[in-house]
C-alpha cells in the first residue's frame, strides 16, 4: 500500500499532482509530518506542504492561499497580504529546513508512524531549496497595473523588512525582491507561475539548475527588475551560456556580466519566447520524451506498491533499488528525448524473435556518463525457459550480463543500467508483459569482475566487436533551428549508441 498523502486541500492536492508530473512520484511527498510536540496519542506537526528528495537536492514547498483584502492601491493592504502569505511561509520553510538533519522524526502521515520513503542527503552534500507559493493576488495584482498576467514582479533591490513596511521607500506593492539576504535564498511563486515553472521545467535536473541559477541572477546586482517570475522564465529559456546551457547570460551571450551592466526584463518576453517556431517544434520532439517518464513511473510504482521484486523473486525495498530510478530521473528532458527516441528505434528494428540489445548513452565524457542498455528478449521456445518466471529470470540475467559486458568494454563507465522487455510486438492485449531493471555500478573495477564479465559474454555470446555496431547521432534541442546564444554553444547533442548483438 502506498503511505503517501494526496494533499488536504484543493490547492495542496493541485501542488501535489505538479509535483508528481514534474518530479515524479518515488521523490515527491506532500504532507510531511515532524513528531514535535506528539505524544503517545497525538499528532505531529506538519514540516511544509510538500517535500522533493531526489540526490542531494531537497525540494520544500509551502503553500498558502491568503485573500486579498483591502484597496490594490494600499501599500498597507499590500503589506499585510505579503506578511501573511509569503514572510511567514518562508519562515516556515526556514524552520522545516532545520528539520532535515532530524530525518528519524520526519514522517508521512499525521500519526507519526509511516517514516519517510527515502534517505535524507547528509549536511554536507545536502542542496536546499525552499519555494513559497502564495495564492490568492492575482486579481488584485492585475487591477493595479490595469493588465498582465497577475503575477509579482520582481524587484532584488527590495529586502527583508521593506516588503511589509509601507512606509518604506523601495517597498512596492505586488513586488518581491530577496525576502531575506542574510539568510538562505526563498523562491516566491503565485497563483500564474506555479504551473508554468512546473510545466516548462518538468524534470529535477531542468527545475533546479533554473532555481540555482535564478537565485545567483538576483542577487548578482545585474538584474534590476523583471516584470514577473514568467518574464525571467522566458529570458532563461532565450538564452544559453558557452557550455550549451539555459543560462541567465547578457543579451549578447556572454556568461559574464561586465561591471556597470543591467538587465531589465519587461513585460512580454515569455510570450515572444514560447511563441517562437523553434520552441513549438520543441515542445512536439518532447513529445516523446514522456514515455520514458512513463517507465520510470511504472519501475516506481512496483516498489511504491510493495509489487517489485528481486533477481531472487523476493520483494524488492525502495532504498535498494531507488537510486537506478533516480539517476533515470535526474536525466534532463532534452536527454530524455533523446533517450526515448533510441528506445523506440530499438523497437522498431528488433526482431520479434530473436534477442536485441541497443546501448545508449556512449560519448564523450564517458566518466561522468549512465549508460543504458535496453533488452528485448523474446517469450518463445527459443529463450529455452520453460515457463514465464523462469523466463524473467534469464531475461534479467542477461540483462546484467550486458551491463557488465559494457563496463568490461568501457571501464571509464562509472554505471550501466539494463532495462529489459518483451518485444512490443509480441505483447497481446492480455499480456503477459513485464520490464526488469538491473544495474552495474561497482565502487571499484576488480579482476575477479572482469572476469566474471568475460565469463558472462562467452556463456550468452554477447558483446562481440565483431558484431557491435556503433552510430553517432546528433540531437538538437531545437531542432533544425538556431536559437539565442553564442556562436557554437546551441543545445547540440551527439549521443553514442551502439547496437550489440
């Protein structure tokens, strides 16, 4: 049975579905509780409205939805509304934080006795990031600039206190700059960019690297103001650096700002940006990228749901197996395209009856690379099993037989993940159909491994050079355009793969 909470309220439940569809179900957990104040009969207290843990980066999320009252023009009603629904939610967020090196009394549920699913990073390598979405200034956010979209500007030269003092001169209503610079920095997302963030940048690795980078354009001192989160956005995703990333650069492209440069974002960038050709034939080539969300999804619900096994047939635990899922899931969308477009093309040159591997992900660096190999292993007379769990069994054998075959191969490799399946197409609509999911990562490459590897090829015949084709394929964000950035950085990809026989 699944712990998780599904949210208490509509707009936490609302939370909730984004972030399952944006960093998927085995890291994210709303309505995590502490045990602080619970007695024998009580219940605990909540920590924040929802929690992500995926790696070293710890997501927390509070979420209030406070009414506007009052004048739009007040600076008082302003700064009351702000006290409420976003000061004392990063407040919170300050002290949920406190919370993560205490992970033993962190639960999910109000009675304190479902602990948390997965493992709190230590101090050291922990990444916080603390987001506050405060609902409920939309409409009073358009009436007073007569238009827009509803959402706060943004203003860093705004700090701490002059937020809810209006008779601060930088204060301004419906505009959040750096709630508290001597502290660590909070994200502020309302009733319009919640979605859109979470939409646009829908996986742990794009969603963070634009926290990460946001958070140092603010408090830079080179950005004077953006007219809203989604504005910033749009300038973001316009953009890349040297190194080929979304990236906060000049106009110009260059990664560094010259002292005495400032960027204003006004008003419309994010509809010039995602109404441009190159960004609608993006979000189509995503398209396919979902499936291999979907497999993660279905990996994932198998231990969520106590229904994943092991090589052994026994129950499979969420710590022994999270982290092949999670390194799944810290690929970025665009490397997940190009994963699921290399998955596919499997499919359609594999043969239904015979065996077929294609290896993904072989280029240059390989140290800091996961390589995945992706198995189709036939149900027949030919796979010698004599019945289907018996069958399973061999298929996943053989699928840690490639993984160790590609790490003999390629020792540079630090990882290889098998994923292994029925050929599609012999899969009828009553099945039987079923995915098994393997990994090789050894903390050092040994002699005895190697020649367990060597073992291993020989006994399935696999991994023969002679046999092992090898193509470069080049993937481009987006595709079969050129989009803003220095001459030579685009979002050029040239993915590995390798089909072994």
């Amino acid at each position: 049975m699944n712990p998780k909470s599904i949210g208490t309220t509509p707009s936490e439940r609302f939370l909730a579905r984004l972030c399952d569809s944006t960093f998927l179900s085995l890291w994210s957990y709303p309505n995590v509780y502490r045990d602080q104040g619970k007695t024998g009969t009580g219940d605990g207290k909540e920590m924040c409205d929802l929690l992500v843990v995926c790696g070293d980066d710890v997501l927390l999320f509070s979420d209030k939805s406070v009414a506007f009252k009052g004048d739009v023009a007040s600076p008082t009603s302003w700064a009351r509304w702000c006290k409420r629904a976003v000061i004392r939610s990063a407040d919170q967020l300050h002290g949920a934080a406190r919370w993560l090196d205490s992970p033993d009394r962190l639960f999910l549920d109000r009675s304190c006795t479902q602990p948390l699913l997965l493992s709190i990073p230590p101090p050291a390598a922990r990444q916080v990031h603390r987001i506050v979405v405060a609902r409920g200034s939309g409409q009073a956010c358009r009436a007073f600039f007569g238009s827009g979209s509803g959402s706060l500007v943004i203003l860093p030269a705004i700090s701490g206190t002059q937020h809810i003092d209006p008779h601060q001169s930088l204060s301004h209503p419906f505009a959040i700059g750096d709630i508290d610079p001597a502290r660590e920095f909070v994200h502020v997302l309302d009733d319009t960019t919640l979605e859109l963030l979470l939409s646009e940048l829908d996986t742990i690795s794009d969603f963070v690297r634009y926290l990460v980078d946001k958070e140092a354009f603010v408090r830079s001192g080179n950005l004077i103001s953006a007219a809203g989160e989604e504005e910033l956005l749009g300038y973001y995703l316009g953009h890349m650096n040297s190194s080929g990333n979304h990236a906060f650069t000049t106009p110009d492209g260059r990664d560094v700002w010259r002292a005495g440069e400032y960027a204003s974002i006004s008003e419309g960038i994010w509809q010039q940006t995602s109404s441009r050709p190159e960004f609608l034939r993006k979000k189509e080539a995503d398209r396919i990228s979902y499936q291999w969300d979907q497999m993660i999804e279905r990996f994932a619900g198998h231990l969520l749901g106590g229904t994943a096994r092991t090589a052994a047939r026994e129950p499979a635990s969420i710590t022994q197996h999270e982290r092949a899922l999670r390194l799944m899931a810290l690929e970025t969308r665009f490397e997940r395209r190009a994963i699921a477009e290399q998955i596919l093309e499997a499919i359609r040159l594999g043969s239904p009856d015979q065996n077929y591997a294609r290896i993904i992900g072989l280029r240059e660096p390989l140290e800091a690379r996961t390589v995945y190999v992706f198995l189709q292993v036939p149900f027949n007379e030919a796979s010698g099993a004599p019945d289907y769990e018996e069958y399973r069994d061999r298929r996943a054998t053989l699928a840690y037989a490639y993984c160790m075959g590609i790490k003999a191969r390629f020792p540079a490799i630090p990882r290889t993940i098998g994923i292994a399946v029925e050929p599609p197409a012999t899969v009828g609509p009553a099945g039987p159909f079923s995915e098994d999911l393997v990994m090789v990562e050894p903390p050092k490459w040994t002699a005895e491994l190697q020649e367990e590897a060597d073992e291993l090829c020989a006994m399935f015949g696999i991994m023969d050079p002679e046999k092992l084709t090898t193509d470069r394929i080049r993937q481009r964000e987006y595709p079969e355009a050129d989009f803003p950035g220095p001459p030579g950085s685009g979002s050029d990809d040239d993915e590995g793969d390798a089909d072994a026989g």
